[in-house]
C-alpha cells in the first residue's frame, strides 16, 4: 500500500514538474532573482545569508511580490503563449533561406562542367553496365530457345501418342489420389468437397492436398455450388481417362 501510495505520487509529481509553464516560471524566476540565487550559493554563514536575503534580494514586501511572483509569472506567460509565434516565423524563415541555398548550390552544381577523369569513369561504368544488362539479355535469350526446344519436342511427342500425356499424370498417382478418382466414379463424376473428405480413409489435410493435386494435374475441377454451399469436385476428361487406364491397368496385373 505504502509503496503504491509513494509511487502514484511520485508519478503526479512528475507530470507536474513536466509542465511547460512550471518550468518556464522556474527559469524566469531564477533570471529575476538572480542576487537570491547569487547569496544562497555563497560560503557565508547561515546567518549573513539570510540578512543579505533581507537586505540586498527582498527588503521590502513589493519586492517580493513583484520581483518574487508577478514579474516571473509574466515572463513564464510570455516565454510559453508569445514566444512561439516569432519562434516559427523565425524556424520557417530559417528554412526557406537554408532551401534557397541547397537550390543555388545544386543549380551551380549542374552547370558545372565534368572533370576528363569524372567523364571517363561514368564512361567506364556506363559500359560495364552495358555489357552486363548484355550478358543477361544472351542467357535469358538462350534459356528462352530451350524452353522452346523443349516444348516443341514435348508437342513433337504429344503429337505421335496422344495417350501419353495422360500416362505420364497416371503414373505420378499414388493410392489415395486414385481413392479419391473411385469415389467420384461411384458419386456419378462430382461430388460435394466435404464428402469427399468424409469418405476417404486419410486425413482431411492428405485429402484436401490429394484433391489439390489431382486438380493441378487437370485430373478433376473445381467450382462453388450456392446450392449446396460448397465446392464441387468433377472429373475432367483427362481424370476419366487416368481412371480407365488405372483400372486397364489393374485388371492386367497377374
């Protein structure tokens, strides 16, 4: 409790003493009595001290009041609710000139003309720079021929056995993506999303990816259903086909 009370007031005496205008009274205080300041710093006695105070810093109760409260109250006030204006005048006049200056300074700056040793290390740089954006341009140029070399060998192939690219989908096919081919057959092609996860034997993560791939294979499609408010998962025609030759296939082995 002791301790609460002792720091809630010491908080609060903070705050106080963090006023603009305590701090302004306590500075303008000190400048108008400054012979106050001047005698209590000495190394006279406790008892010259105080009759110096009485004769040469407060000999009269006008001077206390005046030079003690009044005066500093009214330099506190000035310093906190006049001084800012002249202030920012003075702070944007300040600015401008300093603007004005960097203007003047980069405006020489662009008329003056290159040294030959600037000139000829911008030229340097300039056709390194040249010959680098160069280099780049060659190797996405010739990565950009094998790309096509590729793609034109893969129609090539594609061309000359039709089935192939299918094949090649079936053949990356695990179980449970072949599950998942079984269950929309016995659904008639398309099933609701959330029963195909309640159907199959993984885990709902394993199925959600196993449909995620089996839609990035083109084996099935993806569509949302406002009548059933959920999305729909259907064969494609290259899903059909991975299921016919998967089933081929098993009827085959011995």
């Amino acid at each position: 409790m002791l301790t609460d009370i002792l720091e809630s007031a010491k908080q609060s005496l903070i705050e106080r003493l963090s006023s603009p205008l305590l701090g302004a009274f306590f500075l303008s205080w000190c400048a108008w009595n400054w012979k106050f300041v001047v005698i209590l710093l000495s190394d006279n006695t406790v008892t010259t001290t105080f009759s110096l105070i009485e004769t040469i810093a407060f000999p009269d109760y006008s001077t206390i009041i005046f030079r003690g409260l009044v005066f500093p109250l009214l330099s506190a006030c000035a310093y906190v609710f006049i001084y800012p204006y002249p202030a920012r005048f003075i702070y944007d006049f300040t600015l401008r000139r300093q603007r004005e200056i960097n203007q003047t300074k980069q405006r020489i700056s662009d008329e003056t003309p290159l040294t030959i040793e600037d000139s000829r290390r911008f030229r340097s740089e300039y056709i390194e720079k040249e010959r680098r954006q160069a280099a780049l341009i060659q190797g996405l140029s010739d990565e950009i021929t094998s790309l096509n070399e590729a793609l034109s060998a893969r129609d090539k192939q594609i061309k000359a056995n039709p089935h192939s690219g299918a094949k090649i989908s079936y053949d990356r096919l695990d179980e449970s993506q072949l599950e998942l081919l079984h269950l929309l057959e016995e659904s008639g092609g398309e099933s609701p999303e959330p029963d195909l996860i309640t159907q199959s034997n993984e885990t709902k993560v394993k199925t959600e990816f196993n449909i995620g791939e089996l839609e990035r294979k083109n084996l099935v499609s993806r569509h949302f259903s406002n009548r059933v408010r959920a999305h729909i998962i259907a064969f494609t025609h290259d899903g059909r086909r991975a299921l016919i030759e998967s089933q081929q296939g098993a009827s085959k082995a011995p």
